[in-house]
C-alpha cells in the first residue's frame, strides 16, 4: 500500500525523535516510575525494591509527612518553614540584583563594560562546593567577616552555630516580645507540628549567611539574562519616550520592564526551582545545623534514604518538593499572565 505524503512526513517525523523519545523514557521517566513505586513501598535499600518481599504501604509514607504526629513530620515541616523563608528572600534579592546589574552594564556611559561583565559572572562558574568552603573561612569565628565587625566596635555572632531566627531576634531588639519568654498563644499550638513561634521564627543567622552565599552566586547568571532581554530592546522605543517626556524611572516602568517580563518569568521560574532544590550548600556548610535551622527539603530526601535508610519516605519527600515547585511555577505564571484591558 502506498502511503500520502503526509504520513510519510510523519513517519519520518517520528523516526528523527525517536531516538530522544527512547533515551528520555529509558533515563528520565522511568526512573521516575520507579521511584514512584518506591515512595509507595517500605524498602529499606537492601536488594532489589521490585521484590515480591518489599512491604508495600501505600500512602502511609505520605501521610507521615502530614499527619502523624513524629519525628518525620517534625522534620519535615521545619525543612519546610526553612525553605519557605529561604525562597521568600533569596528569589526577590537576586532578582532585583540581577536586573540592577544588568541596567548597570547595559548603560551607554559605562566604560569597561567587559570587565564588569565578566566580574559579576565570575562567582557563577565558580564551583558552588568550592564557594562554600570559602565562604566556610570568611564566616568562621575569627573569619574576616568578625574581624572587619570588630574593626568597627562589633562582636560577629558565631554565625554557622548560630540557630536563633532572624525575626525573633528583630522582635527581642525592639522590645515586642521576650524571646526566652514568648507569649504562650504562640507555643500552645500551631499548624503541622510546629508551634506558630517556630514559624514566625524566620531564617536562622546560619541560614541567613548561605542565603547570602547564593544570591552572591547566582545573581550573575541571572544579569546575563536580563541583559540580553535588555539589548533586545528597540533604541527607536526608548528614544520614543525620551521624546514624550518620560524621565528615567518613567522609561524603566513603562517601557524597559514591560518589555522585560518573558525574562522575569523564566529568571523567576529557574529561580523559584532552584532554591526549592537547594542541598549542595547545606551539605557542604551546615548539614541542616545548628538545631536543623538550616534542614531544607532536598537535604532531608537525601539524609532519610541514605542516612537513614528509609528510602521509601525520602522519595516521598522529594515527590512532595516536586508538587510544591509544580504550585508556586503555576501561581507564578497565574500572576505574571497577561492581563486584557
């Protein structure tokens, strides 16, 4: 039988994408397949988790996370709450840094532009292992960053041993609680496990200084971005408004920024991805210490399946941190959709 034209466009469509089609099921969906099965099963990582022997319990890995009172619950939520702080500050600083970078470089009366460029990219192709170490030094008790507070009259705290909470020490500073006394409403009770204290605690001193260490080392790749939306831009549209009367600010509010939100959604969307996931900084500096303040999801998958060879709820968790990035990208796009007039 003799086949029209267009089936046999598609069949040579499809024999072009088989080969992805075969290397992306083989390596990407199945395993996640698997691993899915494993997140229903109590497989403790001996053998195979395909075995006729291997507990299967449903849901109950699951419900651990959310329901049952416990240590996993505990937690869970506390790499949660650390997570959530973590994204809250981290995806709008280098945001903001990036695209101030960027309007930095991209200006007509900088000179040196190339050095700039390469300068605020250097940190980005640094290896984040290494970084960490540095970083490790700088923030030691006797690192510069105490030595240079102490030049002015300051005592650094010891900021890796640190677990107090950012907002409980801003409260106790400024006299609206008693942080070794907290009102008793917000330690009777609370959502998930966690009194509303803990939740209300903010991100730890610790947490804070590896916030700074990412949005240091991420900013510059996200500049790049923003830069090459900048220069994208038509001179005539800018010079448009130049004309109508628009001053500086004007010009970045109604005409750069418009014409840069496809580029704030995809630096906000790897943004938002990548701090969900964030676990070699926390392995390196902290491995969710002091007091699991810096425990975040992704670290604690890892510590529950090969740590404590729970491997069924540490796939559990990271199906759980799936769902979650999932949300806050659809609840992102929702925000930045374009709107009719």
């Amino acid at each position: 039988m003799r086949l029209s034209a267009k089936a046999r466009e598609n069949i040579a469509g499809w024999l072009f994408v088989a080969p992805v089609i075969v290397i992306l099921g083989l390596f990407m969906l199945l395993p996640i397949l698997m691993a899915m099965w494993v997140s229903l099963t109590d497989w403790n990582g001996q053998g195979s988790p395909f075995k006729s022997g291997v507990p299967f319990v449903g849901f109950d890995n699951y419900s651990k996370l959310f329901t049952e009172d416990g240590l996993t619950r505990q937690d869970f939520m506390t790499s949660v709450r650390n997570n959530i702080y973590y994204v809250g500050i981290v995806v709008p600083v280098q945001t903001v840094l990036a695209l101030g970078l960027a309007l930095v470089v991209n200006s007509r009366m900088l000179k040196g532009k190339g050095f700039f460029r390469a300068a605020f990219f250097f940190p980005s192709v640094t290896s984040s292992v290494a970084i960490s170490v540095v970083f490790l030094f700088i923030f030691a008790s006797s690192g510069a960053v105490n030595n240079l507070l102490a030049f002015f009259g300051v005592q650094g705290p010891q900021w890796f041993a640190d677990a107090r909470g950012i907002l409980h020490l801003v409260l106790g500073g400024l006299g609206v609680v008693d942080v070794d006394n907290p009102p008793a409403f917000l330690t009777s009770g609370g959502p998930f496990g966690l009194s509303w204290w803990d939740w209300l605690a903010g991100p730890s001193v610790a947490m804070s200084t590896i916030m700074l260490l990412v949005i240091w080392t991420t900013s510059g790749t996200f500049m790049l971005m923003f830069l090459a939306a900048l220069q994208d831009i038509p001179v005539t549209l800018e010079e448009a408004s130049m004309l109508d009367g628009a001053g500086r600010w004007k010009r970045l509010r109604f005409v750069t920024l418009p014409m840069l939100k496809p580029t704030l959604f995809l630096v906000l969307t790897m943004g938002i991805i990548s701090t969900w996931q964030v676990f070699d900084q926390v392995y390196v500096m902290s491995q969710g210490a002091p007091g699991k303040t810096t425990l975040t999801p992704a670290y604690l998958s890892y510590t529950q399946a090969f740590d404590s060879f729970e491997y069924g709820t540490g796939t559990a968790i990271s199906f759980v941190l799936f769902a979650i990035i999932v949300l806050f990208t659809i609840v992102q796009r929702w925000l930045l959709r374009e709107r009719n007039a």
